[in-house]
C-alpha cells in the first residue's frame, strides 16, 4: 500500500507520548490511525463523534497515556 506523510494537530502531551515511542510502537498506532481515518471519513456520522467512540474504546481496553509511555 502506498502511504503519504501527512501533519496534523494533537495536544502537546500526545505530541510527546508519541515520539517517545519506539519505531514499532509509532507505526502501529500510524496504521491504526490510518484505518480509523479512513472509517471516520466515510462515516455518515460526525468525525467529533467517531473520535469519541474509538477514545472510549481504547480506555476500555486499557490504552492509558503510562502504557504509551513505556
């Protein structure tokens, strides 16, 4: 698949989370981005209101700001 650089804006705190992340930690979240993206663009639903649900999801499922950390 061929990818593109893209910026975007995020909090300072998850600006730094991610760039203390190893390589391979960084390119998984890069993909799960890319994928959520993609559904959120396609979405009949309002992209606030997607970024919400996978938000919940993830602390659902104990992704926390100490786990990106490590």
């Amino acid at each position: 698949m061929e990818t593109k650089t893209i910026t975007i804006r995020v909090n300072a705190e998850v600006a730094r989370i991610f760039e203390e992340v190893s390589e391979e930690q960084r390119r998984k979240i890069e993909a799960l981005f890319s994928l959520k993206l993609g559904d959120a663009t396609r979405s009949k639903r309002p992209l606030e209101e997607v970024m919400s649900v996978i938000s919940r999801n993830a602390q659902a499922r104990g992704l926390t700001p100490e786990i990106l950390d490590r």
